[in-house]
C-alpha cells in the first residue's frame, strides 16, 4: 500500500496549494474540486507527458480538442441517452440517496437501515440550454465522455490528414457525470478530465491491437513512477462491459480506499462509428424529434486493397487525469525520520514536479543575493524545462521543508560565497531533495548541471 491515508493527503493538498474544494467559501459544491498553484502545474505536467507519449512519440496518432457541449443527437446515437445509467436507491429511513451497487450488505450508508426503495435507473448526464429558447427540444449535453468528439470528427481529420489504418486521434479534456454519489476526494467527481485515444484498426486485428495497448498504457504508468507492485490489471467480465465494448482491460490502482480503476482500455469494435453513420429506426430508435436532423456523413474509410468502405474497429484507452494525480500523489508521498523529526516529502518523478527548481537567497534583505538569485532564476526558466521559482522567504529551513513537502526536485541556494567570489568561480550550493546531498556548483554550469538533470529522469 502507498504510505498514505487519503486524510494526510487531502491535507498536504490544501496546506500547499495543489487542491481545494470548488466553491469553498460558499460551502462547497459535492463532486467538484479546484486545482490550486502546485496542483495546475502536477496536472499540465501529467498530461503533457501523456501528449507526449501518445502524439508526439508515435508517427500515427493526431490531436484534437473538440466542443464540450454536445448535440444532443451525438448521445442518442452513441447509446448514452439510453443506456449510460447508474442504479439510484433511497433510504426510507433517513431520506439519504445512494449507488445501489456501492452499498454494503444492502444497508444505508449514512444511517445503516435496511428499508431501501427498488433501484431505478438514473442518466449521469448533466442537460443545459443552448441560445435563448429553453424548451425541452433545445437542450444539449456536457459530454459526459471525451470520446463522442473524436467520433462525430472521424471523417473531418481523415480527411485532412489522409490518414492510413492503422491510426488514432488523441485529445485531453473535461467530461461531466451527475454521479449519484462522489466520493474519496478526487477518485470519484462530478467535472473531471479525461485523456482518451481512440486506435482505429481494420476489423479482425482488434485483438492484438487491444492486448498490445494494455501492455503499453501499465508501462506508461510506472514511467509515471506508479510501481508495478500498486497496479493490476481487472479483464470486465462480459456483464460488467459497457454497452459499446467487446472486451475491457481496467488498469487498477492500490488508492489508500481500495483497490480501484484508473484507466480502462476498451475494444468498441465498429459501435461508435456505426451508429453515427445509421438512421434512427436502424437502431430502434424513434425519428428524431427535428426535421433533416439525421447524420449526413458515413464514418467509414475506404480500403484500397478491397476497394470497399469499411466501418473501422477502435481501441481505446481511456484514463482519468484527476485519478492520475490522486495516484502518483499517493505514490510519492513519504514520511521519513531526519534525526528525531519527521519529514513530508513528495518523491515525485521530476518531469512530474510542479516547481523544477527553488532558487533560494539565503538572506531576505541583502539585494546583491536577491539579485543574483533573480538572474539564476531567469536564466534557468528560459530553458523551458517548467517552473523555476524564486523563493525569497529568508528561512532556508522552511524553504527547504516547503519545497520537499510540494515534491521540487533541486533546491539552490545562493550565498555569500556566491556574491563575493569572482564572476568565473562563484557557486551556488544545490541540495537534492530525495537524498538531501548538498554540493557546490559553479553558477557558469548551473545550466548544463540542470539541463542534464532533467535529460535523465
Ligand atoms: N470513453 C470511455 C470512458 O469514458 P470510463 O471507464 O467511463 O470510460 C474512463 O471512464 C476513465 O475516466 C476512468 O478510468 C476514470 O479514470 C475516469 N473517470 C470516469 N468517471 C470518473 C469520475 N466520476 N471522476 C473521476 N474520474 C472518472
């Protein structure tokens, strides 16, 4: 198990800036959380290394950022308006409402009573209006997916990049789900992000396909710094799928409150595009309710070897951005005995670290420390390698405290050595916050010394 309860987290969160409840000082608003100073920079961290791995590294994957409010016909055909439901039970006793598949033992939650209503069905999906007539016909959805806009956007980027099977379409992005019970901090939200990519192959090497992508996502996230020893891999049983997928691989995660999904790898075969390309009565549906408002496009793509137009398979693996920050926090945070105290420190993966590097003055008000740190500072964020900080407190001991409690890998701190030393001589003493080594390094190196730092990590 991570060495973490989810309470100690929670507070190292607030105290330090990476998470705050939304709307906090109106009370709050369930399921819903801000990222704060540290937690913005963790978050765009985690989800440029998954840019990274998913786009940039591979010859076969385009971006996109599609709308988030939806028509309302793109969740009719997808299945979600009939289909994406939780079941919702009430306690007769204490009037409290619940998952009815997250209860224990068929007890209430809040108040342990037996005395449940049935289950009945309720969509997740949040409904808002769109322009200034707010009938029942007008409404659209927040989708409660990132995958749609990759789906309705399938002929529009194959026919701007000329794409060839095998390829995929990435995107990072909010999705929203009215869930009946959030919970366990950032686990469980009600506006979250997802990091999607959906692997369009020819029917028949979905298979291979959907297996080498479980292989590659688990290893994406131990270079996360996720050990392989918190992870498992869950196959859904055929009753459990979702109502588009053929086969799911869940990668599970040991959060401090159980063992519990952090991405799953789907195969949805043709579904997606398949019922964007179909009329309703195809798919048992009723006429839509406006008139021409069928789909116009056919989502297929032309063999060239069969001169055919076929419907492509997909693979897609789909992982949560918030669950993978509230995983790799879970992970790094470390209580360590230093002499006869206890130290917090975050051990995150550097590429991962909110702040690169703390640029410290040992001395508040001596401006001729001030000024060389602010320089340093400034030549070490041109480099472009994240945030560097200027930390001018004046308490090197609460700096360096500060500094490992929100994970910032290289502490440097400018003296009076520094100042008085020779343009070509002066250094700058660099502590190294997993080991707490200290060693002096020429300010004319510092550069390559931190460039070359974050090369191997
Ligand atoms: N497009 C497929 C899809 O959305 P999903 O299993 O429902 O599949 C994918 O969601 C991932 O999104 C999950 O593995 C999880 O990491 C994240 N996720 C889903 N619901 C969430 C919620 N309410 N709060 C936080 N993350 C959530």
């Amino acid at each position: 198990m991570p060495a973490t309860s989810m309470q100690d987290l929670v507070a190292l969160c607030k105290r330090r800036g990476f998470i705050f409840q939304g709307s906090e000082i109106y009370g709050g608003l369930q399921g819903i959380y801000d990222y704060g100073p540290m937690g913005v920079e963790l978050k765009n961290n985690l989800k440029a290394a998954w840019w990274r791995a998913m786009v940039y590294e591979r010859d076969d994957v385009e971006g996109l950022d599609a709308s988030i409010l939806t028509n309302r016909l793109v969740l009719r055909h997808s299945g979600h308006e009939a289909t994406f439901v939780d079941p919702m039970v009430d306690c007769r006793k204490c009037k409290s409402r619940w998952r009815a598949d997250q209860l224990k033992d068929g007890k209430c939650d809040k108040c342990g009573a037996t005395d449940l209503t049935e289950p009945r069905p309720f969509n997740l999906m949040f409904k808002t209006t769109v322009g200034p007539v707010a009938d029942d016909e007008s409404f659209a959805y927040l989708r409660p997916e990132t995958a749609q806009g990759i789906f309705t956007n399938f002929k529009n980027v194959l026919d701007a990049t000329s794409r060839k099977l095998p390829f995929g379409i990435a995107q990072i992005g909010k999705a929203f789900r009215n869930e009946i019970t959030p919970r366990n901090f950032i686990f469980r939200v009600r506006e979250f992000e997802q990091m999607e990519l959906e692997y369009f192959v020819m029917p028949g090497v979905d298979e291979q396909a959907h297996k080498d992508w479980v292989a590659r996502r688990l290893a994406w996230w131990q270079e996360q710094g996720l050990t392989s020893n918190h992870l498992q891999l869950f196959h859904q049983p055929a009753e459990d799928l979702s109502h588009y997928s053929k086969a799911t691989t869940d990668i599970l995660y040991h959060f401090p409150h159980g063992v519990e999904e952090l991405e799953g790898i789907a195969n949805r075969t043709d579904f997606d595009l398949g019922s964007h390309s179909k009329k309703p009565e195809e798919l048992g549906l009723s006429a839509h309710v406006l008139p021409n408002a069928d789909s116009v496009t056919k989502l297929t793509y032309r063999d060239l070897d069969s001169n055919k137009d076929i419907v492509p398979f997909v693979i897609e693996p789909s992982a949560g951005v918030d669950r993978g920050v509230l995983a790799v926090l879970c992970e790094a945070y470390t209580e360590e005995a230093v002499g006869d105290s206890t130290r917090i420190v975050l051990k995150l993966k550097p590429h991962l670290a909110p702040i690169k590097a703390a640029v410290i003055p040992l001395a508040r008000n001596k401006p001729e420390l001030v000024d060389v740190a602010q320089q340093i500072k400034n030549s070490l964020q041109k480099l472009g390698l994240g945030r560097v900080l200027l930390e001018n407190t004046g308490n090197i001991g609460k700096a360096y405290r500060r500094h490992d409690e929100i994970g910032t890998p290289l502490c440097i701190t400018i003296d009076f050595e520094t100042v008085e030393q020779s343009p070509a001589s002066a250094s700058v003493t660099v502590r190294n916050r997993d080991t707490m080594a200290q060693e002096r390094v020429l300010v004319s190196e510092l550069a390559s010394y931190f460039q070359e730092f974050y090369s191997q990590t």
